[in-house]
C-alpha cells in the first residue's frame, strides 16, 4: 500500500525558503549601515579643524577663505550721483565762474578749481567784524546771491573756517579753532535754516589757523589766511 506524502512538508518548505530571504535581506541591511558608518580619518580630522580657530573650538586652524568684492570706481559713481555735467570740476567751474560774473560777485568770490572740486574763497572780512561769528549785513546779501548757485547743483558742500596766527581768547571763543568753527555753522545754517536747503549736502568745518595760505609774518599774508572756503565736491 502506498504512504500518502503528508502535505505539511510542502508548508514546512515555503516557510524556510521565506525565512531565507528575510535573513539575506537582514543582512545586506546590515552590511550597508556599516559600510555607510565607515569613517574617512583624515576626512573627519579636516572637518573638525575647520571649526577650531572660528570661536567654536580652541586652537587649530580656519580653512582660508578669501571674499573677493568688485572694486568700484569713484569717478563713476560720482558721475552717476551728481550726472555727467555736475560731477566735471572743469565744466562746473565754467559755470560757476560765469555765475559769479553774472551776480557781479566775482571780485568777492574767488573761484578756482583743486583736488576736491571746485573752491570759492571768500575773506573774512566780507563777511564777519573782528573776532566775532555774526554776519555783516553786506555778507548777508554777498551769500544771498550764492542761494541760487547752491540751490540748482546736487553736489555735497563743505563750508570751511580759516583764520591767522594771532591769538585769541575771549569767553566765547578761547582759540581760533572755536572762532573758525563757529564762522563755518554760521554759514551752513544760513543756506540751511533761511533759504531751506538741503542740510545733508552741507559740512562745517573749523581749521583754525593751521591751513595757511600765506604768510602770517605780514598784514596780506594773514589778511589772506582768514577765510572762508565752500569746496564743492565733484569727481
């Protein structure tokens, strides 16, 4: 008679045969945890080195880095703020010089042109008495007439105090560096605070007797010495 092969055999197989697969699959599994886990040393140690040196560890060194920012030209960017006519010394001095002829102002306001721009000197006695830093009524009307000039030109303006050698000390001013100082506000708030101009474009700088023009060893000398000086910034 013939034994009959028990069907739990067949089941007993595709268990095993499926246990296989999962403890290969376990496997593999494993191997690639480990081998991602597998660590380059010369790599880690770079890594961490970056950090020392940067106020995250102590010692060690900072990986060079160099930030290269594009240059930019100053003409340019003159020439872009003011436009083309207004930031040319050459052209706004020619401008400048016939405005002036135009006021009848020109033997008053001397006008020429330098490193900075363009300069318009005026002495001192045009404008302020003897030691004080009120303006005269004649260099009232002498700035009135530089209102329309400053107002039509976007440039910056630096209103600088000059004065001679000779000592002064008074409560109000105990040097000349009070007395130049004060001379230069005075004239920036008159075009600011009478005529609304712009205060922004404007600079108030006392030089006290320390920026000569001539000699103060004579009376010219020291007359030229006491200034006052708008330097009109172009290119």
């Amino acid at each position: 008679m013939t034994r009959r092969r028990s069907s739990g055999g067949v089941v007993a197989a595709s268990w095993l045969t499926t246990y296989g697969d999962l403890v290969t699959l376990l496997l593999c599994f494993f191997v690639l945890l480990y081998s991602f886990s597998a660590i380059d040393v010369v790599k880690f140690r770079r890594f961490i080195a970056s950090f020392q040196g940067a106020g995250i560890l102590d010692g060690g060194t900072t990986p060079n880095t160099t930030i290269v920012m594009p240059e930019e030209n100053p003409n340019e960017v003159a020439t872009e703020q003011l436009g083309p006519f207004w930031a040319d010394n050459g052209r706004m001095l020619a401008h400048v010089q016939e405005y002036l002829e135009q006021q009848g102002i020109a033997a008053e306001v001397r006008a020429f042109r330098a490193e900075q721009g363009v300069l318009l000197e005026l002495e001192d006695r045009v404008l302020f008495d003897s030691g004080q830093a009120i303006l005269r009524p004649d260099g009232l009307a002498l700035l009135g007439k530089l209102v329309a000039l400053f107002s039509e030109m976007p440039n910056e303006i630096a209103v600088e105090g000059h004065t001679d050698n000779v000592p002064i000390n008074t409560p109000v001013f105990p040097s000349n560096w009070e007395l130049s100082a004060a001379r230069s506000a005075r004239v920036v708030r008159y075009f600011v605070e009478i005529h609304g101009l712009k205060p922004e474009r404007f600079k108030a700088v006392g030089y006290g007797e320390f920026r000569p023009v001539g000699t103060n060893a004579t009376e010219t000398g020291r007359s030229k010495n006491r200034r006052v000086v708008f330097v009109i910034r172009g290119i």
